[in-house]
C-alpha cells in the first residue's frame, strides 16, 4: 500500500470524496483531507509576517509547510477566534478549526475604532447587552457599538504529528475591517527579543522611540514590529520577561551574578572607562569614573598656551541610579559647541564627606608640574547650586590639596547659580500668604536687581535689601539665609571678591546646562523621534487602542481636583506602595491557593430591596475574620458622609496621610462613583473602611483589632478632634479637620460643693470642643419637660449648665490635722461661637459613663426629644444624621437626597446586605425621640461665600465630566438645609415613585438583641427588646492622659 506525502494512504484516500465532487455533498463540506500534492497560495487581501505565512489569511489561501521549513507563527492568525482541536486516524494527524468572530464596529462612519470581540461563551452578547460607548476618538465618540459577524469563513489546519508536515487551507472572504491585535504573535516576541538584547539598558519609552539609522529607514521602533507595543505597559512587561530570560534582570538573574559584576568592571575598563577612585568604607563609598580623553580635555590648551577659563560645572542627578547619586563636572567644548562631563562619581550619600572625596579626586589633576598656581585657580573655578554640603565639600578638598588656610579665598573660586536664586524668587511670590497678588512684580522685580551691579547714583545693595525688609516684612526668613556671608558671597556681584582681572566674567550664570544633561532628548534629530512617538500614540488612542494601562479614563478628571485638591505627585512618599510583609511561608491553604467561589444565592438567604428609587449601596458586613464586627466603622462613615461637602476640602491638599485625609480620600471615591458609575463601588467601599481602620488603629494603637468590636465614639473623636491624635512632627502645624467644621468654644468657672458662692479658678476655663458631651446630669429637674434638649442647649448657650467635675476642690482651707473628707468642684459651663456664623455642624454624643445600669443607659437615650430645628446663638441647625447602639450592634439614619428622592434613609451593615433603604420622605421625621440614639449630627445653611464656593465646584465637576452618567453630588444639599421638614421637590419629574408610605414595616432581625424603629406615626410597632446583659471589660491603659482619660465613656460590647 502506497502512502502518499501528506500521511494518507492510496486506499483510504480513494475513500474520500474530491474537490471536484464538493458540489454532490448535502452538507457543503469545504475541506477534505489532505492529498500531499497542494501548493501555497497567498489570496488576495492576506496579511503576512516577514516569513511568509498568513497571519491574516483572506479567500482561497493555502500554506503548505513542509517538515523540514520554519514557521514560527505557523497555526495562529492575528485576528479573534475560537477554535476546536480534533485527532484521526489513531492520533497521527491533528486537525484544528479556527472560527472568526468578526469584529465590534461602530456606526459613525468617521470614527476610527475597530474593537475586538469578547471570546468568551455568549460574551458578545453579554457585552453589547450593556450599551458600551464607542472608545474611538479618544473616548468622545457620540456612536453605538454593533458586532460585524464573520459566518462565511471556514478556517482548516492539518499537522501530521510523525512527520510534522502541514497545511493550512482558508475558504470565505472577511467582510470587516482587522480590529487591533492586543497580544503580539510568536515571531514578533522574538524581533523584539533581539532589540532588547541590542540595547537592554533603553526602557520602553526609548524602545517605542527608536533610534536614528540609515537614510532609506531612519526611524526604528517596536511599534513598527507589532502594534500591541504601543501599549507602553504592555511592552514594560514583555520587556521584564525578555531580560529576566537573557539573564540580565540581576533580581531574578540565576547563580553566579556576584560575579557578573566584577566582569562587567573589566569589560568596561578594557573599553576606556577608568575608575580613578572608589571607597567601601562607610560613610565613604564612591566611584569616580573617567575616560582618557574626558581627562585629556580637562587640562588641555588652547592655541594660546592658555588652560580652560570657562569654569566648571557640578551637579546631582537624584533619580539617575536606582540607588545612590550621580555627581558629575562638566566644561564647555567649543569645538562641539556643547557641554561635556570630564568626571563622574557615583556616591551614596549627599553630605559633606562625599562631595569632598569627588571635589578632592578632580583637584588632583591639577597638581602638574607644567600648572602655574595662576593656572590651578582658573581651573578650579566652579558654578554650583546653594547646598551646604557642596559647598563645605569644595573648600575643605580646596585647602586639603593645595595647602590653603584662608577658607574666603577657597570660597572665592565658588559662584552662585543664578537660576536656582530665581526659582526661589518664583517660588515665594506665588505664596499669597506671604506675597499679596497686587504686589508678586515688584518682589520680583526687587529680587532680581539684587544679581545686577550697582550703577553711580543708583540704590546700593543694602539699600535694596531694606527696602524688602520694610515692603515685605513676611519675607525675613527667607532674606536672612540669602544674605548670610558664605551665601551672598557666592551670588550677588557686590559681595564677590573682586578679582584681579576680568576672570569672573568668563564664568556662566547657572548650572542649567549641567541640569539639561537628565533630559531625554539631545539633539534635534531626537526631538523629531520624539514627535514621531507622540504621533503615534495620537493615532492608537484615536482607534481606541489603550497606549497605557489603567482602570480610570485619561479624559476623566478627579472631583476632589476640581474642588481644589492638588493634583497627586507620582514620587509623592505617601502614594508609595509599602511593601507586603513576607512572613516566609508558600501558600498552603484552600483560601489562598484557590479563588473565592462566586457560588450562586445561599439558601434560605432573605430578599434584598434594590430598588433605584428607593436604596443606594452603602458599607456591608463582611464574612472575613479580619472584617468582621465594624458596625461601628460602617454607622460612623455613613453618618458623616450625609455632612461631606466641598467645604471640607478647603485647606487641604489631599497630599497629607493624617486621618482625616484619608477619610476625604475615602468620600472623594464614592462622590466620584455616584457622578461618573465607573468602578465597583463595593470594592472602594470596602478599601476605604481597610484603609481608615489601618489608620486608626496606628494613631490609637490597641483600640481596634481586626476582628473585634471597638467604640465609634472614639473612632469618630480621632477623626474630628485633632486634640486627640498625636502629631510626630513639630513641623507640621496644620491640623484637619479645619475648626470651621465642627469647633465650637467653651467657657467654664468652678464653685466648690461646701462653699457654693466662693467663685474660684477653673484648671482649664477656655478650650475648643469638638464633641458636645451630653450628660445625664445636664437634665436634672426636666426630666419630664417635652422640650428638655431644646431647653438645656438655650441654658447652655446663654446662663450656662451647672455639672459635677471629677475634680477634688483644692481651694477650702483645712481645719485641724485630720484631712476633711473630698468634695468636688461645681462647674458651669457656657458655650459660644468663635465667630459669626458658627461652625458648619454640631456633634453631640450622649456620655453614658456615670450610668452602670444597661437599662438605665438605654432608657436615659430613649427619653431626649431631638428636634428637627435647632437654634443656637440665632443660627438654625438641621439634623442631618442620627447613630443608634443598643449595647452590641451600630445602626445609624440619615438625611439625604439620592438621585431625585430625599428623605430619611436607614442603614445597617447586616440588613439588606448593606443597602441603605428610604424609610420616610419626611424629613422632619428624623427628629423625636428614639431607643438607642448614642449621636446626633446638626448642620447649618451656607453663607453666601460658602454657597458661591459650592456652586463653583459643582459647577467645575460638570465641565470635567460633561459625559457623566450618574447624579451630580451636592446639587441637592443647600435645598435640604433650608428645609422645613417636608420634602423638597424633585428635579428630574420623569424619575417620580409611588409615594412611600410613612412607616415601612422593616425586618430587623438581629441575633443578640433586637433594634426598634423610632416610628413616630404608630408607637405600638415598637418591638420590645430585652437589655443585654452586664459586661466584664478588662482595660489595659499604658499611659494615663488627658486624651486616654476621655476613652472611659467609650462604648464596648461583645460583638456586632
């Protein structure tokens, strides 16, 4: 029996039905097997790679591969596909068919973008089901994406697995556009494998720049080897595989990398790079680079006999190693016309001793026979920047080398850099607080005139240096250090050293040429690479390509940057990632070597109430041991979040770390959320509380466990009550949250319990509250008034409220030798505004740490009658949220809008997995009184300056997100303060509900104890509840202060 090229045998070949007879078949078959007599055809409309094969194979095309031919990416196309393997005639022969899945366009006809279909079963529908916006044109594309389908191509290839000869036999034609490859093929990884390996030091910008070369192809780049390199991210990482896989990546390099490095320093002094100094002592640990014609150039002449007189440059490049400095000298070379190094050190320190071991080494060249001393000091001149270190580096290597004592003539061959004094002028006058807008030109105008010469008739330099004394009185520090005798010396003309001839004068006026050498374009043919670059990634970005990695759109612009945050710095140290702790053991376990199961709804599990008009995602309890029982945390974010407005981020940059930062960090996301619906607003939920409890447990630490319960009244006095958080830096003197939020001032006198009308000294008779403490004793004698709250806060604001302190009386005299028995001071407190319209909210909390009794503390909360309006020095607070604890758990309500529905919104972390539910459209029912209220946080109307604020940021947010899907945060808030308790009419009329009805019958099925509905309109619903049982605690207290003595009222219970 014959057998013929392709593996099939005469016999079972005659079997098969011919080409010719395709037309007879019923079901239409395209493709039989293979004879071993077919030839390669490459159709029209074919794309292929540099070997010849059809990555993008059109019409009739065939690709015979014979055994002993190389095909790289031979059995692969470059467009999106399924595919389906299948083995015959006893596994010998591999057949795989390859489906195209066409191609995502869309229907404006002018727009670029052809998108790649999702792979996955039924994933293009589930992709189109959602409306995706067109990506082209940047992202501002108005068109609606469609699928292309492509049913009439049929894709075929054979591979005989003895032999390894194949084919690969295309039949239809694709009626759509390529859409963007996102992974590079085989070969392409290989091309860019052997360009790293030509060049492993370029990173991807320099890879995707490319490099000048012959006439006829005079720009080379990666992008040109596949488009997916375009994607700067992308080309990063295959870049980290290629050099680990070269072996030149030393972290994750194999044996023998130690001596790598000792090779690479032979190699690299074979080839002209000598090391003229190095040092591994501590403290002293360089290297000093320089090659022969860097050192011939440094002592050259001229045609004149004359050495170099243009002055030396010396500068640090911070970022130029990975670790360390590089410090580098440079002159001016004529014949380039250029600046040159003549001498490189590597140093890992920035004080004094290294920058004289590199001043040192470059002063020991001058040491010639053939130098005159005229000669060493037109060398040895530098301009340098106004370090200290630098400068104290340069005169001790000056009088170390050539035997000087008189440090002023050492500190004569220095010059101060010009540009850096006018950074520093740009610097101040942009400071308002220092230099008032009208008057930023003349300070500088005055500081410049400083490095001029003095003319005859004109100011001297003292008389300049008065005049901004006297017109600028804030500026003193900063004119002290400028005029102290070592700096002005180096800087301003008049304090120079006059020289003997006009020398100086050859000497530049800044170091910038010594900075331009960190740029990353030099020279003119660079630049034109770069615009090359540029265009580019216009184009990819305008096909809707991504050139970057990144989950938030480059178009979309930060809420908090447009209320005023700076815009985040990318070497800001607080931005940082820290590196995860290793404790030094493999993933062994189920949970972390295998996913979470997104398994379907557990059974028995309750109903959820999701509806858009009537609920929005809050903060949910977790099922994590390290996040559970933070009821605590989830009540206290949402409460505030009800008050967050732009006001808070007055003052603040948002590149602080402190908590209240973070806190504003934390609501910036979730109003970012709200406006734009990019993101799953679960998973920054969820981070913002991690982030905020690690915060919290590092200023109070041991007050919050992962895992345990813990106070929220504490955690809520950390985050408003600066007092109470430690500051480790003395020079940080701004503390958030800013007074205007919540500061309110007390003044206090003390009687004594024996001598009630001897007024004496309180210890502490002024100080600024953040929390308004409301104590049982407070109510003495109103217990049963109906307006008890209304009428204590107008005693306290006015007569003021008379309370026991937990203070002895130190003042009555004592009558014998026997000690009288303590009694305690008699205080009366008063509070006031520190100005005129008071702070923006109110905080009071309900102390409970004078009452033993559990039923007697949930009975002192449930009597007080909260009113809706509250009054205070004629300024009218709204109650805007209400925190609820009934001894184990934390709930709260608040007073907001969402969309186009306000009213009285209820949320609990363990009810209805964490969604917030509208229970009353009434605003006003909020107030009242009500089992377990533990706080209660009041509001004011805005001043006009606060609203004309607040109407410019949301008015900024609009124009950053003019595409916005969701709600626009705050546009609601100023109609809720000026509230009168009904609700307020809805903007958007098509959005209406049926109206809810006043009392909502709410499942609140807690397993230790039970919570009650405040409901105002049927007070029989009022689920009865049994108190919890007393509580053994057992407090460790290291230190007892002032702060940790406040801690005692802080409420703890077994678990949430």
């Amino acid at each position: 029996m014959s057998v013929s090229d392709s593996g099939y045998s005469s016999a079972e070949h005659d079997l098969l039905p011919h080409e010719d007879e395709a037309a007879t078949i019923p079901n239409n078959k395209k493709f039989f097997p293979p004879t071993g007599e077919e030839e390669t055809f490459i159709d029209h409309d074919c794309i292929t790679d540099s070997q010849g094969y059809p990555l993008y194979p059109n019409n009739q095309t065939v690709f015979v591969k014979p055994p002993e031919q190389v095909t790289t990416n031979f059995g692969d196309v470059g467009f999106p596909k399924t595919t389906g393997v299948e083995y015959r005639a006893k596994r010998t022969w591999r057949v795989t068919r390859i489906y195209c899945l066409g191609a995502l366009m869309c229907y404006n006809r002018e727009c670029q973008w052809v998108g790649s279909p999702p792979t996955a079963r039924n994933g293009i529908a589930e992709y189109l089901a959602k409306n995706p916006k067109c990506p082209g044109a940047a992202g501002k594309c108005p068109g609606e994406v469609y699928h292309k389908s492509c049913d009439t191509t049929t894709i075929r290839v054979d591979e005989n697995l003895e032999n390894k000869w194949a084919i690969l036999r295309h039949d239809g034609l694709h009626k759509h556009p390529w859409p963007a490859s996102k992974k590079p093929d085989k070969l392409s990884k290989i091309k860019l494998k052997e360009e790293i390996e030509k060049n492993p030091t370029a990173g991807a910008f320099k890879l995707k720049l490319g490099k000048p070369t012959a006439p006829q192809n005079p720009f080379e780049s990666v992008t040109n080897i596949h488009e997916s390199f375009a994607n700067s991210d992308r080309l990063r990482y295959h870049r980290r595989l290629i050099l680990t896989e070269l072996g030149i990546n030393p972290e994750k390099a194999g044996g023998g990398i130690g001596d790598k490095f000792i090779h690479d320093m032979f190699a690299w002094s074979q080839r002209g790079l000598l090391i003229i100094s190095s040092s591994y002592l501590p403290g002293t640990e360089h290297f000093t680079f320089q090659t022969t014609w860097m050192a011939e150039r440094l002592i050259t002449r001229n045609q004149d006999n004359n050495v170099y007189n243009g002055g030396l440059l010396s500068d640090v490049t911070y970022r130029f190693f990975e670790t360390g400095y590089l410090l580098s000298t440079s002159m001016y070379c004529e014949e380039t016309a250029r600046w040159i190094p003549v001498q490189l050190s590597w140093i890992r320190g920035l004080t004094e001793e290294y920058y004289k071991i590199h001043f040192k080494t470059l002063f020991l060249q001058f040491l010639r026979p053939s130098f005159t001393t005229a000669d060493r000091d037109t060398l040895v001149r530098q301009v340098v920047d106004f370090s200290l270190a630098q400068r104290e580096g340069f005169i001790s290597a000056y009088m170390d080398v050539f035997q000087e004592t008189d440090r002023k003539k050492a500190l004569g061959k220095l010059k101060g850099c010009h540009e850096h004094f006018r950074a520093q002028v740009t610097r101040v006058k942009r400071n308002r607080a220092v230099v008032p807008a009208d008057q930023e030109t003349d300070f500088q105008s005055k500081c410049i005139s400083l490095l001029e010469r003095p003319i005859e008739g004109g100011s001297t330099h003292e008389e300049k240096i008065d005049e901004l004394r006297r017109l600028f009185p804030k500026t003193k520090r900063w004119i002290d250090w400028w005029t102290m005798a070592d700096v002005e010396a180096m800087l301003f003309p008049t304090r120079r050293p006059m020289p003997l001839d006009d020398s100086d004068e050859s000497l530049p006026e800044t170091t910038n040429a010594q900075e331009r050498k960190k740029c990353v374009m030099v020279g003119m043919v660079e630049l034109f690479t770069f615009a090359k670059s540029l265009e580019a990634d216009w184009h990819a970005v305008m096909r809707g390509v991504s050139i970057e990695y990144g989950s938030q759109s480059k178009g979309q612009q930060d809420l908090a940057i447009s209320i005023g945050w700076q815009k985040p710095r990318k070497r800001n140290p607080h931005s940082l990632k820290k590196q995860d702790v290793n404790d030094g053991r493999a993933p062994d376990t189920t949970a972390t070597l295998l996913p979470k199961s997104m398994g379907g709804r557990p059974k028995h599990s309750l109903n959820i109430d999701k509806s858009p008009f009537t609920t929005y995602i809050s903060y949910s309890a977790s099922s994590e041991p390290a996040r559970r029982n933070r009821c605590w945390l989830a009540a206290a974010l949402e409460s505030l979040y009800a008050l967050f407005n732009p006001l808070w981020l007055r003052g603040t940059t948002g590149l602080k770390k402190d908590i209240f930062t973070v806190l504003l960090q934390h609501f910036n996301s979730r109003i970012t959320w709200e406006l734009t619906l990019k993101g799953h607003i679960k998973s920054s939920l969820a981070r913002g509380q991690s982030r905020l409890f690690d915060v919290a447990s590092e200023v109070s630490p041991g007050s919050f466990i992962p895992g345990e319960f813990a106070s929220c009244d504490l955690f809520l006095d950390i985050v408003l009550d600066p007092a109470t958080r430690k500051n480790s830096s003395k020079k940080c003197q701004t503390l958030f949250p800013s007074p205007e939020l919540f500061s309110i001032h007390e003044s206090r006198t003390a009687t004594c319990e024996r001598l009630p009308f001897f007024v004496q000294d309180h210890p502490r008779p002024e100080q600024d509250l953040t929390v308004l403490r409301i104590l049982p004793s407070m109510f003495r004698g109103r217990e049963e008034e109906p307006n008890a709250v209304t009428t204590m806060i107008k005693d306290w604001t006015t007569d003021g409220i008379e309370t026991t302190a937990a203070l002895a009386c130190k003042s009555c005299p004592v009558k014998g030798d026997r000690p009288s028995e303590a009694h305690h001071l008699i205080q009366r407190s008063k509070i006031s505004f520190s100005n005129d319209h008071g702070p923006q909210h109110l905080y009071f909390f309900l102390e409970l740490a004078t009452i033993f009794d559990p039923s007697a503390q949930q009975a002192f909360m449930a009597m007080l009658d909260w009113p809706f309006k509250l009054e205070l020095h004629g300024i009218t607070y709204t109650l805007f949220s209400r925190g609820y604890w009934n001894g184990v758990h934390y709930w709260c309500k608040v007073l907001r809008s969402f969309g186009s529905v306000s009213g009285v919104w209820l949320h609990d972390d363990r009810e209805n997995a964490g969604i917030a539910r509208l229970i009353n459209p009434s605003h006003a029912s909020i107030a009242g009184p009500a089992a377990h209220t533990s706080w209660v946080f009041y509001s004011r109307e805005w001043t006009p300056s606060e609203e004309a604020f607040v109407v410019t940021s949301i008015s900024q947010m609009s124009a950053d997100n003019p595409e916005a899907q969701g709600t626009m945060p705050f546009a609601q808030l100023g109609l809720l303060l000026k509230t009168a308790g009904n609700p307020i009419p809805t903007i958007n009329s098509t959005s209406l509900v049926a109206p809810v009805p006043v009392a909502l019958a709410l499942d609140t099925k807690i397993p230790t104890a039970l919570k009650e509905e405040d409901d105002q309109s049927d007070p029989k619903q009022l689920l009865k509840r049994k108190a919890p049982a007393p509580l053994k605690v057992k407090l460790k207290v290291p230190k007892v202060t002032s702060t940790t003595t406040r801690r005692a009222s802080s409420r703890l219970a077994t678990g949430s």
